[in-house]
C-alpha cells in the first residue's frame, strides 16, 4: 500500500432510506432517551441523591404523619438539625420534643411552612416553639425555594399557606420537565447517582424524633470552612424582608411562644472581629421583629461556642457534641423560664 493510499479518504456508499426506516431510527432513539430517563427516575427513587432534598422530604413527612402534639417542636436549618436532640432535650425536661429543622435555603419561610405542616396534622405545640439558624441564613432571600418546595412535594399546596414565596413559572416549568427528564433537569444528582453505584452514599442516621446524628467531626473541613466564611464578598448580612415577614408569620401560626437562639459556631471562626460585625447585623432585625410580638423571644445572642475538633464545619457540631449543644439550649431556655408552669 502506498503512501498516497494510505492518506485518500475512501468514498462512502449511503444507502437510500424510505421514510419508514428514519421513522424507526427516530422512534429507537426517543425510545433509548425515554428508557434512561425512566432508569434515572427509579435510581433516584431508590436512592436520593440530593441531600437537602433528602432532608426536606423526610421532615414534611414527618410533620404530616406524627400522630399526637408535642409540647416543643424545633424549626431553623440544618445546624439545628444536626445539633439539638429531642431525645436528650426530653430525658433533661420531662417534655416531649420533635426536631423539624430543615435546611438553610428554605429560609425562615420553611420554618413557618412546617410548623403549619404539623400544626394542620395534629394541632398546636403545648409548651413552645425553639427557632435557630446560623448567622448568614437571617440575611438570605429564599432564591430557589419555590423549586425546592415543589421538588419536595408535589401537591403544591404549599403554594397557598403561608409559606409567603410562590414559585415562579420557571420553577414551576422545571419541576414539571424534571418529573420526566431528569437527565436535563438534575445532571448533579445524576452525576452522584453514577458514583455512588462505585462508592456507596455515606448513610445518614435519623431518629424517629427528627434529629440526624452527624457523627464523628472534620476538623481539616473546618479550618477551609471558616476561610470560606471570611472570604464572602457580602457586607449585608441585616435581616431579609422574606425572612421578617417569615418570622412575623411563625408567630402568628404559633399560639404558644417562640424562643430564638443562635447556631453553634467554631471558636475559631468567631475569634474574627469580621463575623462579630455579622452577627450583630443579623441580630439588630431579629431583634427588632421580637420585640414588637409579645409571644417572641430571643434567648440568646451569641453563638455557643466549641473547638474544631467537635465540629463538620464552621456551624455544624458533629454527634457527641449535640449532647452538650442541647444542655446548653434547654440551661438557656431555663434561664428564660421558658419551663415555667
């Protein structure tokens, strides 16, 4: 073979195809894509892969399926979910608890859209209601919470409560295509579904009451995490209008009071002058709101404060540590009387 031979491009012979034949080719292809589409929908059934999907989902359902009132029901993020336990909040006050804490992009709206969740499923809390976030969740505008909500429950009825942010027709859109297709809606979910066909999800331990055990702490992820937190370009960290009209709400959905108290915080990402500024910002507004509602309180200022080697990051303590946490909390809400008779 020579050289030339080696380089000419042989010519190709392409059969002629009858309109049937590209029907079909069409009709294998939609096929192929509505059988991967279906494929991923049964994987992320079986596996979520989405986390704060994953903790949304089971707080609503918990709300929706508990069977009698508590005295205290807990709402905020997912320091608080991760960080005060019912159980021991129940073997320190005699008082029976349930942890509805979810995540941060839910805002406080999320607060008041499960509150009412469980307060519709079996009435009132008897005794109270304890409301924490970290310090950087009071300053957020709930983008995204409209796709989140709906993602996570597929009635939309959250759309009429009080949950005070309607999806827009985006997220609405994009919920409905990712109900059928959600090789385009969610490629990260897909793309964690296919890893953890390698490498197992890290199982996640809720309790019956709500409260998920974190487990053992990271203290290398915190020390990147508190850079993250002062490498944040944002100097407004004041009290959002969606999270003041949210806490206006829980208030008015509550018959029972409201204690506020902060997040848990590492020592060392609190020893910067910078994230005593923030705080302080967020605090002056939630301040302002529960001063004027006589049902509102906040207990505590500050963050409590623990070493990195009891946290998972910069506000979330690991397993053990929610213990102390939770000692700390219910000392604070004695101080506030909050167990008077």
């Amino acid at each position: 073979m020579t050289m030339s031979e080696l380089w000419t491009l042989p010519g190709e012979s392409i059969p002629e195809r009858e309109p049937r034949a590209v029907k079909q080719l069409i009709g294998a292809f939609f096929g192929m894509l509505a059988l991967a589409n279906v494929a991923a929908l049964v994987g992320m059934t079986l596996q979520q892969t989405n986390f704060g999907y994953e903790v949304v989902q089971l707080k609503f359902s918990l709300a929706d399926t508990v069977s009698e009132p508590v005295d205290w029901v807990f709402i905020g993020d997912s320091t608080c979910n991760q960080g005060i336990s019912p159980r021991r909040f129940e073997e320190l006050t005699g008082e029976t608890a349930l942890n509805l804490c979810t995540i941060g992009n839910l805002t406080v709206v999320g607060d008041a859209w499960v509150l009412e969740r469980l307060i519709d499923n079996v009435g009132q809390p008897r005794r109270g209601v304890l409301l924490s976030h970290a310090y950087d969740v009071w300053m957020r505008d709930a983008d995204g919470l409209g796709l989140i909500a709906a993602e996570t429950d597929s009635s939309f009825e959250w759309r009429q409560s009080r949950a005070l942010r309607p999806a827009t027709f985006e997220e609405l859109a994009q919920v409905a295509v990712g109900q059928y297709v959600p090789l385009v809606t969610r490629p990260e979910s897909m793309h964690l579904l296919l890893y953890h066909l390698i490498r197992p999800a890290p199982v996640r331990h809720f309790d019956a009451l709500g409260f998920m055990d974190a487990g053992a702490a990271t203290p290398d992820r915190v020390v990147r995490d508190v850079a993250g937190h002062l490498a944040q370009e944002d100097d407004d960290f004041q009290l959002s209008d969606i999270n003041r009209q949210a806490l206006i709400a829980v208030d008015d959905i509550a018959d029972v009071p409201v204690f506020i108290v902060p997040a848990p915080m590492a020592g060392s990402l609190w020893a910067h002058d910078e994230i005593h500024r923030r705080v302080s910002d967020a605090n002056a507004g939630v301040n302002e709101v529960a001063s004027s509602r006589p049902g509102m309180q906040v207990v505590r200022e500050e963050p409590w404060l623990y070493r990195d080697d009891q946290m998972h990051n910069a506000d979330h303590i690991d397993g053990p540590t929610a213990l102390l946490h939770t000692d700390a909390v219910v000392a604070a809400l004695r101080g506030a009387e909050a167990f008077a008779p």
